[in-house]
C-alpha cells in the first residue's frame, strides 16, 4: 500500500496545544518529546514552523496573554463602571478561568512569574514584562478613579492598585492549588472589604 497524504497541520491549533503543555508543566519541566507527543508533530516540524523550545515557549506565553489575559485587563481598564463593580468582575472573571476544567490548572503568566528564575532571562523577563502590564493598568484604574472622586484624595492610589494587583495574582495561586470555586469567590469578598469608600 502507498503512503497515505500527510496530515495538514493547524499551526494555531499545534500553538494552542503547546501552550497549555508548558502551561501545565512549565518550562523546565516540558521536553521536546512532550510536546511532539501532545501536538502530533515530529521534531523537525516543530522547530521548522516554531524555532527552538525556547521559542515556542515565549510564543506560547504571548498567545495566552494575548487571548485570555488582554481581554480582561481591556475589560477592566476601559470599564465605565464605578470601581467596585469593575474591580469585582475583573476578580470573578479570573475566579471563573480557575475553574475551566478545559485549561490546565492557575495562570500561566503567574506560572511563568514562579519559574522565573530557572528559566533562561529571556523568558523571565517577558513573564515580568506581562505581570507590569497588569501592575500599570491597576495602579492606572485607581489613580483615574481617585481624580474622579471614587477614592478618597488622601490614600496612595499607587499603592493600593499595586495591592489589588497583587490579590489577582494570589488568585492565580490559589488557582494553582486546586482551590474550589467557594474558597476563591470567599477570597474576592475578604479583598474587597480592603477597598476604601
């Protein structure tokens, strides 16, 4: 019998793939192999349409921030809301994808922000790049929303979006750790009570 047609591969769809195998198991602990396994594709395919592990890795990271993290940070920044309610929904909407049995478990970028010093610096330094990212659209939120009298002027606006900032972060964490979906909304409500009116 004749060779049967090679099958045509999605580069999407082989990306998708490999981001949530370094998602799951990070950099280190991902090999050429698990990756040619999950995706299908042979070694000399991936390198050919990807570059080296290294290479997929940061174009894995990028298309998660990209398509799960940028459209709640667009979300969140460009709400017309009053603070509460957007900061509120910004939390849920993070709680929610913690909860996506359909995606490895945590958040990538938090993931990556873990790893970070055994990776290459490279590859620190974009998981650092998108957690500033997040950091400047929070700490910008509450500085726009203390000129505009949803804060009280004498807080440090700075500080306390670095503060919620970082409370999406532990909600990556805890994501991470299997938390259920009580624990982390129990979580969002304690948070908010540490918003000043």
């Amino acid at each position: 019998m004749g060779r049967g047609r090679p099958r045509k591969t999605d580069p999407e769809e082989v990306l998708d793939t490999a981001m949530k195998v370094f998602w799951n198991k990070g950099f280190e602990g991902t090999s050429m192999s698990d990756l040619v396994c999950a995706t299908g594709m042979a070694k000399p395919g991936l390198y050919a349409c990807f570059g080296d592990k290294e290479s997929l890795y940061k174009k894995s990271l990028t298309r998660y921030y990209e398509n799960l993290g940028t459209p709640l940070l667009d979300d969140f920044k460009n709400s017309k809301d009053p603070l509460p309610i957007a900061l509120r929904r910004f939390f849920e909407a993070v709680a929610r994808s913690m909860l996506d049995t359909n995606c490895p478990s945590g958040c990538f970028v938090v993931n990556s922000l873990v790893e970070g010093t055994s990776q290459h610096p490279e590859l620190e330094a974009l998981g650092k790049e998108y957690d500033q990212k997040r950091r400047d659209a929070f700490v910008k939120k509450f500085e726009d929303a203390q000129k505009n009298g949803e804060l009280p002027p004498n807080i440090d606006a700075r500080a306390f979006g670095e503060f919620f900032s970082a409370q999406s972060l532990t909600l990556g964490v805890l994501g991470r750790t299997d938390a259920c979906k009580n624990k982390l909304f129990s979580f969002i409500d304690v948070a908010m009570t540490a918003l000043p009116s």
